[in-house]
C-alpha cells in the first residue's frame, strides 16, 4: 500500500508474493485511511516513511530502518545483492505552471482522450499506467502549479515521458 506516486517497484514485489497492492491519493492521511479500508498490513509513500498498522497509523522511518535490517540479517546477504533482486524504475519529477485559462480538468479530459487504451486512476489528479512505465499529474497543495511525475525502466525515458506529456498539454487549448 502506498501512494499514486510511488514506484511500481512497491506494486511488483507485492504481487510476486501473492498478495494484493492498493494505491491512495498522495499523503499519510490518505495512505492511512486507504490502509485501514483495505485492512493492509503494510504502507508508507515514496519519501521512505513506512507505516505499520500494528505498531501504529503514522509513518515511521525507524520501523523502516529496523524492517531492513531485520530483512538483511535473516537473508544473509549484502546491500547490493538483496538491491539486485528488487524491480529498478527511474523517476523524472517536473511541474508546470498552470495557466489560468486552461483548467485541470480539460487537461485531464484530453489525457484521458489522447490514452484511452490504457488503465487510469483519477483519485488524486490523473495517472496513467502504460506498460512499462506510467505518468501521475496531479495540481500543488501548495503552490500554483502543476506536478507531472513519471517512471520507466531508464532515466532518459521517464525524462521523455514527462517531456511528450508536457509538450501535449502545451498543445491543449
């Protein structure tokens, strides 16, 4: 369980262990809440804060730290080949000023549009899974703008998705 944001990574070793990944609107309230309908085990968001329901609804960055140690003393192996087993994703992180004549909501209907072919989550702005990477637009809690992220098997090609998404919202009118 983890936020829209957060690396797929999170969502591919769930589900090679069986289990069943849920995603939430970015922030620890959202996460929380999300976890306790959904009964989860296990959550946090991309910024390493990691929330155990059974110690407690907050994040917890020593619970993450004494989870990996705990993981890396029972697997007997080093940093690098425990790192080696796990999904690699690359992150761009951009934004864009939002422009007062062109409102979220258009640019989300032409990107709904423009990648109907593929599963979207509108909870919390609007992501789109492609295959094998996926862009999340959301707007700012806090600033006027708005924050495209992506992620992809190289850094290059999550700088390009994020820069063809933005060059498509550049061309909405």
């Amino acid at each position: 369980m983890s936020n829209l944001s957060s690396t797929r990574a999170l969502r591919d070793v769930t589900e090679q262990h069986g289990c069943t990944y849920f995603a939430s609107a970015v922030g620890e309230v959202n996460v929380v809440t999300k976890m306790k309908a959904e009964k989860a085990v296990i959550g946090g968001e991309g910024n390493g804060g990691i929330i155990v329901p059974d110690l407690h609804y907050g994040r917890d960055a020593l619970i993450g730290i004494a989870l990996f140690l705990s993981h890396l003393a029972k697997s007997e192996k080093t940093c690098s080949i425990l790192r080696a087993g796990y999904p690699t994703y690359f992150m761009s992180k951009k934004k864009m000023d939002l422009n007062a004549n062109l409102s979220l909501s258009t640019i989300f209907e032409k990107m709904k549009n423009e990648f109907s072919a593929y599963p979207m989550n509108d909870v919390d702005g609007l992501k789109i899974d492609f295959e094998n990477e996926w862009v999340h637009l959301r707007s700012s809690n806090t600033e006027p703008i708005m924050r495209i992220y992506t992620e992809a098997k190289t850094q290059a090609a999550a700088d390009a998705l994020a820069d063809k998404i933005i060059q498509l919202i550049l061309k909405i009118q």
